[in-house]
C-alpha cells in the first residue's frame, strides 16, 4: 500500500475525531449546558408551562438569534425574560511571565557567543608561537577549552534551551487557554457584567517591567475587547480629603439593562495577594501599578432597577391592595462592591493604606449603604481573600504566617518588614465578623438590639483565593465552642466569651441557607469562593444571575448561581495538535495525490510516445517489404 493510501486510512479516523472535538471545545458552554439561571418569578413560571425557552441554553440561544428585540416589543409571553443583572465571574488566572525565563544573557545565542569567544581567544595565544612549534600537535589548552565548550553546550546549554522553548510555548498556550475561556464564556452566556476576583499575574514582587509585559498580555490576549473600569465610576474609592466632602450616596448610581449593557466590556478587576502582596508587603507603588492598570483596588457603585412593570389589569385580577400597588413604584437597587480586603488584617507594611481601607470600610457603611430594612437592596461583595471559617470546612483552612526577618533587597528598597503578615488563607474571625459581616452587611446576633433583628442586608459574597473553591453559609452560632484550635495561627481578637453567639460557617445548602436567613433571629448569608480559572483546576467560571421578583409576596432581590468548566488545559493542547496534524496530514496527502498525478501523466505520455514510435517503426518496416 502507498503512503498515501496509509495516510488516507490514518485520517479517515483522526478527521472525525478532530472535528468533533474541535466543536467540543469552541461550543463547550452549550455542550455542557452553562447558561445564566432563569428567573424563578412567577411570570415566569407561567411562561415556563407553555414553552421550552424557560431552558437557560434555550433562552441564551433565542437571545442569539435576535428574539430578544421581539420579545420587548411586542410579545412578552414568547419566552421567560433573562435576568438583569448576568455576572460572568472568573478568577485567579495568575499570568507568569518572563522572570520564569533564562536571562537574556543565558539564552542560547549568547551562551554559543561566549564559548565562540572563549575558543577565539585561546586560538589567538597561540598565533605566537615559532614555526618548529606550529608544527606540531595541537597544545593541549586548546583541546581542554574545545572539550569543555563541547561538554557544556551538550549537557547545559541544549537542555536549557529546551526547558526555555517550552516554557515559552506553555506561557504562549496557557495565555490563548484562558483568553478561550472568557471568549467563549463572553460569546455564548451574553453576560451584563464581568468580574475577575484577583491574583490577575503572578508574583506582586515582579519589576515594573515586568509588570507592563503582563499587564499587556492580559488585555491584549486573555480579555482583548475589555476594558478597564473608568476612574470616573469608581469615584467612591478615591482617597479623599477633609477639602472633598463625602461622596454623596447617589454617587455612581447606574441604570441596569437587560441587553446591550454598557458593563459588558468593562472588567470589575479585584486586587489579589499576587498582584499587590498581602498586608504585610504590600506598598504604596504595588498599589499605584495596579490600579493605574486594571483600576482601583477599593471602590463601590449602586445601579439601578428599570421601573418595574406591573400591568394594571394583572393587579385587578390578583385585587390586590393599595399598599401591595405601591409595590409597583418602588426602585430596586444593587450595591456592587469591591474590596481590597488584603490589608484589613497585620501587622501591615505601611499602616497608611491599611488606615485608607477601614476609612473606604466605614465610609461605605456610613454614608452610602442603604438602610438594613431595605429589602429592595442587594449587597454584592467582590473581594479576595475568604472569610474566615473553622478547619474542615474548606480545602484551606485558617492559616497565618509573618516574615521571620528583614527584607536584605539589594536596591536599598525593602520589600517587607520582619514580623509582617506575609501569608494567610482566611480573614482573621475579627476581619470577618465586626469588619465585613457586622459592618458591611449589618448582621448581628443581637436580634432585640439590631436593626431589622439583626438579619442584615440582603447580599452574596463571592471570593477567590483558595484555588480548590468552596461554598458555604455563614450565619450566627449560638452554641458555644471552643474555638481555641481554630486560631492558633491567627492575628485576631479574642473571642468575647461573654456573648452568646458566634460567627460560624458550614457548606452551602438550600436548607442551609433558608432556615436561618429567613428568620430574623438566625442571620445568615452565602459565600461563594470560585474555583480557579487555571488549567490544573479545571478552568473554572461561574454565571450568576440576580433578578428583582415583584411579586407582593416576595418583593425582594434573589439570585441563582451556575458553574462552568472547561477542562485541563492539556485538553486544550491535545485538540489543537490534533486539528493541527490533521491538516499537515491532508495537505500531505493532497501533495502526495498531486505527486502521483504528475508522475503519472508523465507515465503515460512516454508509454504514448513509445508507443507510437513502435507502431510507427512498424509501418515502416511493412512498407520496406511491401
């Protein structure tokens, strides 16, 4: 059998293969069934009985297809409407670059430069010598440099050179694996809103160099198309003077759409320990960098509900009251929050930007958090670090660690201090509790004391960090436990015996969550930390859907959360190299077939001029004898 005949049986198997696989992987979400929760309201539960589009992928495809002009012109019964508010959420992609590279100076080329240079010279000190000794054997200098140059080109030098093309091909793939992610995730899911809960590179302790080279990347390759987040919408997180005043709490207030949201591109970046450091090295220039880039590491924004419709003929068929009709004219919003919670805990690297964080803390608190009874507003927390938990609860469990000694930077600009946070897992129980669930959200046990009996505002909290993922409900513990063990490591308070209650964490459940959020005696609230986005963790995303349900028997915000993953990264490879050996493999076929065409017309034109050579000979000859 041909070559190309072995080729052609190779890839009438490999073809298929390739083909498939490759739609696989650019329609994963739709294989995979990953689209954006549909609103449980009770609209559309009605819409769902009499149509198949109250299906997420269904609906995300009528939404592709252009039904969603349709449906808010005319027909508003032809499927369940999306949710407002679709947040892609991502996390921890963490960029390496160059720094895991050989120097410029070890590359290869200038390694081969060097031993050339080591040979010239030895060559050159031996141009001296007499005519007697010229003929003579070679000295024995120059076999010694000429075997080592050997030696090390052979065991140091091609090795390296090795490691260093595949390193870059991986930095190369690892970059486009992520960019398919959120592309595709972007493409198909149509979110309004797209976060990167932090560690967006690496290392915070790279050069500034460095740290443009990745920062390139990151907005050229893995989210071309997005933009960063306007200083002029994230005016809450400047730092301000006793001169500015405070920021009005209508400041930031954005209209929410359901399509063609003006959000869609910018990415809500969260500042992570490796893009700035924890409390303990992180510096007024880290700090500057980041922000100036991927924007401000503290900041919040408030958007706004559309006015709610509620047809008037559907409220006389319900005859409801005119305190339920008021219901129609309230004005939902969302409290988007982002939080660099790196520095709540210590001791800190420079006490100023931990000072300016507990300031954003209370000023968020004070002047632009709407009331706990407010059950038209959602609290959404995007920050980093999770919140602290008991040892099993998470893959990490709590965990803190401070630099042993002083930082012996050569430049004279240290990094750190000794005794200075240098790691933790979790927020320390003081951060978490007083700081974030206290503070931000308004929770207490207390129920005779606090506002609203201490169930707090109605919010999500989503984090990143722990690259395993987990989720859980933190609620009010009022059985008491020695919790001693837990904060061996921990830089926090003591916990105050005195109190009958707790903070305490357990896995997520339904059942979890509603029996004790919805009695005011027990508040609770979720906390999602997401998987990784990076290939060893699966290349994880999460679609979260928040949506207002006007129903007078609800008439306050939910949410529903989805995720997605892709797969390992070396799925990604595998794919591609065979989509890439299967159209080597045509095209060598097509070459072979055209080969073979070419030699064979050849073939057959000699066969036919021989031919006609011996038929003419052969005339010839009859007519000699005739």
């Amino acid at each position: 059998m041909s070559l190309r005949g072995v080729l052609q049986r190779i890839l009438a198997i490999l073809l298929p293969l390739s083909v498939a696989s490759t739609l696989y992987l650019y329609l994963y979400p739709i294989v995979q069934q990953c689209a954006f929760p549909i609103p449980s309201t009770k609209n559309n539960a009605r819409e769902s009985s009499s149509t198949f589009a109250a299906n997420g992928v269904i609906n995300t495809l009528f939404q592709h297809v252009g039904a969603a002009d349709s449906q808010n012109n005319n027909n508003n019964n032809i499927r369940p409407e999306p949710a407002i508010f679709r947040l892609l959420v991502l996390a921890d992609p963490q960029i390496e670059g160059d720094s895991s590279l050989p120097h410029p100076d070890d590359e290869f080329g200038s390694r081969l430069r060097r031993h050339w240079a080591k040979i010239q010279s030895v060559l050159f000190d031996t141009t001296g010598r007499s005519e007697s000794d010229s003929e003579s054997e070679i000295p024995p200098s120059v076999i010694s440099v000429l075997a080592d140059v050997v030696h090390t080109t052979i065991y140091e030098d091609i090795p390296s050179a090795i490691r260093a093309t595949l390193k870059r091909v991986d930095l190369f793939g690892n970059d486009y694996y992520l960019a398919h992610i959120y592309r595709t995730l972007s493409w198909w899911t149509r979110p309004t809103h797209v976060t990167v809960l932090g560690d967006l590179i690496g290392s915070q302790w790279v050069t500034d160099e460095e740290f443009e080279k990745r920062a390139g990347r990151y907005w050229q390759r893995l989210f071309r198309g997005g933009e960063r987040v306007n200083d002029d919408l994230t005016i809450t997180g400047k730092k301000r003077s006793s001169e500015d005043g405070d920021v009005p709490p209508e400041a930031g207030l954005e209209p929410l759409s359901r399509f063609n949201s003006s959000w869609s591109r910018r990415i809500i970046n969260v500042a992570g320990n490796h893009d700035i450091g924890y409390a303990g090295d992180v510096s007024r220039h880290r700090l500057d960098r980041f922000e100036r880039v991927f924007g401000r590491a503290n900041w919040d924004i408030r958007f706004r509900h559309p006015p709610l419709e509620e047809e008037e003929t559907q409220q006389e068929e319900k005859n409801i009251t005119d305190e339920n009709a008021e219901n129609s004219h309230i004005q939902p919003t969302l409290h988007v929050i982002n939080l660099n919670d790196l520095t709540l805990d210590g001791p800190a690297f420079e006490n100023e930007i931990q000072t300016d964080s507990y300031g954003y803390i209370n000023d968020l608190i004070t002047h632009r958090s709407y009331p706990v009874e407010d059950e038209t507003s959602f609290t959404l927390l995007l920050t980093h670090v999770p919140l602290h938990k008991r040892e099993g609860i998470c893959v990490d469990g709590p965990h803190f660690s401070y630099f042993d000694n002083e930082d012996d930077n050569s430049d004279g600009n240290p990094r750190f201090k000794q005794g200075g946070l240098r790691e933790q897992n979790h927020l320390s129980d003081h951060a978490s509790g007083p700081g974030i669930l206290q503070g931000i959200f308004g929770m207490s046990g207390d129920a005779h004391t606090s506002a609203a009996g201490g169930r707090g505002r109605r919010g999500l909290i989503l984090t990143g960090h722990d690259h395993e993922g987990c989720d859980v409900v933190h609620f009010v513990n009022r059985t008491f436990t020695d919790s001693s063990d837990n904060n061996e490591n921990e830089n926090e308070h003591e916990p105050d015996n005195s109190q009958p209650w707790h903070w305490d964490a357990t896995r997520y459940s339904p059942s979890a969550l509603t029996s004790n959020s919805d009695n005011g005696s027990s508040p609770a609230i979720r906390e999602v930390t997401l998987r990784s986005m990076m290939g060893m963790y699966g290349g994880h995303a999460a679609l979260l859907s928040l949506w207002f349900d006007a129903d007078p028997d609800v008439n306050h915000w939910q949410y529903e959360l989805q995720t997605c993953a892709i797969g390992g990264q070396q799925i990604w490879w595998a794919i591609h190299g065979l989509a890439l050996a299967c159209v080597g493999g045509v095209l060598l076929v097509l070459l072979l077939w055209g080969v073979e065409t070419v030699c064979s017309a050849k073939t057959e034109k000699k066969t036919v001029h021989f031919v006609s050579k011996e038929v003419a000979k052969s005339s010839d000859r009859k007519v000699e004898r005739d």
